[in-house]
C-alpha cells in the first residue's frame, strides 16, 4: 500500500455523528507542487485558516494535467513530490489539530479527452469520485464528452468551481449537458460573495436555486481569506441551512467515503438569480 493511500484512509473524527463539522474537498494545501501553498510554513498557516472556519476533515487537491497521467514514469516522480511533501505537513498538522482529518487527491485538467484514471491516486481519496476542471477556465467543443466517458467508469466527475467558465450566455445549455453526462457540480464557497467578479456570484446563487450544486469548497491556495465564514452567512441570510449542511458537510463526507450524494433541495430564488441576469451580464448590460 503506498503512502498515500495510507494517509488517504486516515480515521476521520469528523465522520459519523459530526455533520456539523465541515469537510473542505477542494483546496492546494500541499508545498511547492502547483500554485497553491509554497512552503511547509504556509501550508500549515492556511490548515489553521481552514480550521478557524470550522473546517475538520481536509481533501487536500493538487494540479495535475491529464496529459502527465498518461506518462507513468513522468507521475510516478510527480506523485511522490507530492506524497512526501503532504505527509510532512499532515504530520505537523496532527500536533496543531489533532482533531483534524487529512486526505489527497487531485484536480485534474482535462488536456486530453481521454484520461486515465485507473491509478486511485488521481481520484479523491482514493475513491469513486473525480475532480476535473476544463483548461483556462475555457469549455471545449464536445465538453460533455469526455464527462461522459469517465461516468462510463463507473467513477464521477465533479465539475470544480462550475460558476467560473467562461460560457457566452450558453451556460444553461452546457450545465445541462454536463449534468445529463453524469457530472456533479463544485461551486467554490467565494463564489456566493462575490469574490470571482459578479458573473460567478450570480451563477452560483442561480445554481442553487435550482439544486444542481452538490458541494461547496474552499479552493484555497493557501493566501489569504478561505471565505468559507462569509459564504456560510450569506447561505444563512436566504434560509440556505439545510442546503449548507449538505454542501459543506454531508456530501463532501460522502466523497471521502466514496458513498453516494444526498440531493441537495433548490435554495428559495432571490430575484436576480435568473438566467436573464446572466445573459445581461454577458452582454455587458451590469
């Protein structure tokens, strides 16, 4: 068994009976392998951001390229930068939050319409689900394609920071398609507040309201704000608490244990969250 898989199956306190605690399932915690933490110090700075706003279980998700996936002595030496340096951090994570629970996975851009995703290491936890992102947050044509292979898998692809592609007013279109494939919706928590610009915060709030979100994340890199206290207000403030507890608690525990979503109900609407907003935006109109 590697190291991985053995710090992956690390007993999670936050697991049975602890659903008020958080699960973060999308964040680059790991130093000096991509553009999130850049040394050991940072990496246990932004667990203890992490911790501050609640969060007990951490799904820590390295960048890595389908492309690299396909070339195995190339991941092998790229996974085991990883490993070991995950595993110094969790050691020292342990003495500062003994409460806490880590794991690893990957955000994997699909630079290839056929990804190999056979090795678990490249899947979250080791598990049934599959973070992808689309490259330089630009859609490809056919996109829901290679969605559509991977559920072929038998495996999930979650869609990371859904509300942040550049869509040109198609994006109910494409969401559909992307969910008839098989694909489960991330929307990064910042998103709710309006941290990617007013696009991404109107798309997200309009996702909820039609239930297509099945989990929230951080995607924090390891500087400055998490975000996660101010989405969880904001969340509060529209009568979201039982989507809250899904997003941020339930349904990320489900992808540590590669168990199935629980569906998460249309948060109630507020009045600019309407694919007409969105097509206003797109058109310059806000």
């Amino acid at each position: 068994m590697s190291r991985q898989i053995e710090l992956s199956l690390d007993p999670a306190p936050s697991a049975p009976g602890r659903e008020d605690a958080l699960t973060d399932v999308h964040s680059h915690l790991v130093p000096g392998v991509d553009d999130g933490a850049r040394s050991p110090d940072e990496a246990l700075a932004a667990m203890n951001h992490l911790a501050a706003s609640g969060v007990r279980t951490i799904l820590a998700t390295p960048h890595i390229d389908a492309s690299v996936i396909h070339r195995p002595e190339v991941f092998s030496r790229v996974q085991r930068k990883v490993e070991t340096a995950w595993a110094e951090v969790v050691e020292r994570g342990r003495e500062r939050h003994p409460g806490m629970s880590f794991h690893l996975g990957r955000e994997i851009m699909l630079d290839t319409s056929m990804p190999d995703l056979e090795d678990p290491r490249v899947r979250l936890n080791g598990g049934r689900y599959v973070l992808v992102e689309y490259p330089r947050l630009n859609i490809p044509p056919a996109s829901a394609d290679v969605l559509d292979r991977i559920a072929a898998r038998k495996l999930v692809p979650v869609v990371a920071h859904v509300e942040r592609y550049f869509y040109h007013g198609t994006e109910e279109e494409i969401l559909g398609e992307w969910r008839s494939a098989g694909a489960a919706f991330q929307v990064n928590g910042a998103s709710l507040v309006g941290k990617y610009g007013a696009t991404a915060r109107v798309l997200a709030w309009e996702l909820l309201a039609r239930g297509w979100v099945a989990l929230l994340a951080s995607d924090y890199h390891a500087r400055g704000e998490t975000w996660i206290s101010e989405a969880r207000s904001a969340l509060a403030e529209r009568g979201g608490e039982e989507q809250e507890r899904l997003l941020w608690s339930v349904n990320p525990q489900h992808i540590v244990r590669s168990e199935p979503f629980e569906e998460v109900p249309p948060l109630a609407r507020p009045a600019e969250g309407r694919w007409s907003r969105l097509r206003g935006i797109f058109r310059g109109e806000s």
